[in-house]
C-alpha cells in the first residue's frame, strides 16, 4: 500500500511538472497591439510602425498598430491608460498633460506604466524670409518690448508640443505672453504657410516640419530647443549658443501600457527597446525621416513625465489657459 502510494504521489507530481511550462508560458504568447493616438500616415504612426516591425522579428508574434487619433489624440492615450494590463495592449504615448488643464480629459501619469522613451523631436521658432529678426537674441527683444504687436502661429492647436515649450522660453526671458496672440490653426503646414505668405510674424514648430519652406527660401529659422544642434539642420543655432542659457523642449515618443502592467513584461519590453533603438536599422529610419533620437529608460520616463506634466501646468497657468 505505502509503495503505491508513493508511486502515485510520485506520478502525480510528474504531471504538474508537466503542466508547469505550459502555465508559466512566456510572453507573448498572442499578438500584441499597439495603439497610435494619431492617423496613419504621420509622424507618430511612423515611428510605431518601425517599432512594431522589429519586436515582431524579436518576441516572433505580431504586433498590429490600431490608430486611434479621434479628439486630438485623446481617445488613443485613454485607450492605452484603461487597456487590461496584460501586455497585450500597449501604446506610443507623447504631450498630453494639456489634455487635462484644457478640460478634454483626466489623462495624468499615474495611469500609465511606462516603458521606455525612443524619441525627442526639439521645437522651433521661424520667422518670415524678410524678417528684420535675423537672430533669436532680436527677436526676444523686440516682443519683450511690445508683445501686443505680435502674432504668433502655435503649428496646430495652441496648448501643444510646439507653443508650450517656445512660450516657456518666453516667460523665462520675462516676456509677458498673456499678451501676445498666439494663433491656432489645423497644423504646422498651415501656420508655416501663412508664415510665409506675410500673415504672422513667428511660428511654432520643428525644423523637419518647416524643411521644405526654409529650403524654398520662404522661412527663416531662429532656433532649435535642443541642448546640441540637430544632425539634418546644422546651421540652425541652439537658444545656449544664442542668448547663453539651456533651454530644451519639444515633442517626445515612447512607449507605455497601463498601470499594473507585470515587471517582467515591462523589462521584457525595455530591454527589447533598446536592443531596437540601437540598431542601424531603426536609427538609419528615424534619421532618414528627420526624427530626433531620445533614450529613456523606464524609471526615468517615468520621472521625465512627472517633469512634463509640471512643466505643462506652469506655462499653460501662466498664458490664462487652464480650464477652471
């Protein structure tokens, strides 16, 4: 009887270490999603789709981009935040602490768990080709000295990756930018052509944006808001090398799934990151489609979105743009 009984307890722990792999399955054992707050065919899908094509080759499942651009990107970045945390939805998340302070939507850090940021794309201010502001030092001067008179294109909805930032330097130089008309307009295209056409007098937006323009002879760029000046526009001055102060702000990329997404996963998906941002492939793309390169890992996207959000709320409080 003991022996028997020891042969089946034996037998019977054979069986549930038999079922063990199949229950500690790595992941992912199914396709992936990642969601793309934007439309196909710009910036963001871009770079998701680079990322997507080679964690597919490195985790061998698919990972499908879903675009979900609706309410400026809202509906995207809600998506993510409020996906089950299984790791079989994740996201590219980008600037969206003004989604809150505008009323939109209560989209704030705590709902994310990020996972690495892979780009940063600096802000530009540009002027008109016969600008009498030849250098960003003359034209900080002459809004500070009269900002009333001044239109300033935002390169899409005022509140974003370009005017944000651009007006942070603004209010760092003691300009009062309650002052000046910030114009919202459909995109960077549209302000940029209007820049050009003689109707405002500065614009918020990247350099790539403004490429084409500035190579027509129709644009002047002032700045690049980057610590060192940018690879594809070498002649574009930096504010430090300008008016002897850092300052750096612009649109960033990265990844993130929602809160309570497991540690392995997360450092599953980090480390398959970097492993991607530093290939010749995905460099050689993002340079070839003028994206800025950024590195961040987890724990410091997460303290750099803490940053983000702070920095947000203090200039769009100081512009009168806070919804109450």
């Amino acid at each position: 009887m003991m022996r028997r009984h020891i042969l089946s307890l034996v037998c019977g722990v054979a069986f549930l270490a038999g079922l063990a792999p199949a229950a500690e399955a790595a992941w992912p054992e199914r396709p992936v999603s990642i969601i793309v707050p934007a439309a196909a065919g710009g910036g963001t899908d871009a770079t998701g789709r680079l990322l997507a094509k080679q964690l597919q080759d490195i985790f061998k499942q698919p990972f499908n981009v879903v675009n979900q651009g609706q309410a400026g990107g809202v509906v995207g970045h809600t998506n993510i935040a409020t996906a089950r945390p299984d790791g079989y939805t994740i996201g590219v998340i980008y600037p969206y602490a003004q989604y809150k302070l505008l009323g939109q939507a209560d989209i704030t850090r705590d709902m994310f768990q990020p996972v690495a940021q892979f780009n940063f794309d600096p802000a530009g201010f540009h002027a008109p080709i016969n600008t009498q502001y030849k250098t960003l030092k003359d034209a900080l001067a002459a809004i500070k000295a009269n900002p009333s008179k001044f239109k300033i294109g935002c390169g899409g909805s005022c509140g974003g990756s370009w005017d944000i930032p651009v007006s942070g330097l603004l209010i760092d130089q003691g300009i009062e930018t309650k002052a000046i008309n910030f114009i919202p307009s459909n995109g960077a295209a549209v302000s940029l052509q209007e820049l050009a056409a003689g109707g405002l007098d500065f614009v918020t937006a990247s350099a790539p944006e403004a490429k084409a323009l500035i190579e027509a002879g129709k644009v002047h760029p002032l700045v690049v808001m980057s610590d060192d000046r940018i690879p594809a526009f070498p002649n574009i001055a930096t504010v430090k090398e300008q008016i002897g102060k850092t300052f750096e702000g612009g649109a960033w990329r990265g990844i993130a799934g929602p809160k309570g997404l497991p540690a392995d996963i997360v450092q599953s998906l980090e480390k398959a990151l970097k492993q991607i941002y530093d290939s010749a492939e995905f460099r050689d793309a993002m340079t070839a489609r003028g994206f800025g390169m950024r590195w961040r890992t987890s724990a410091e996207f997460t303290a750099f979105l803490k940053e983000h959000e702070e920095f947000t709320a203090r200039i769009m409080t100081a512009l009168n743009m806070v919804k109450k």
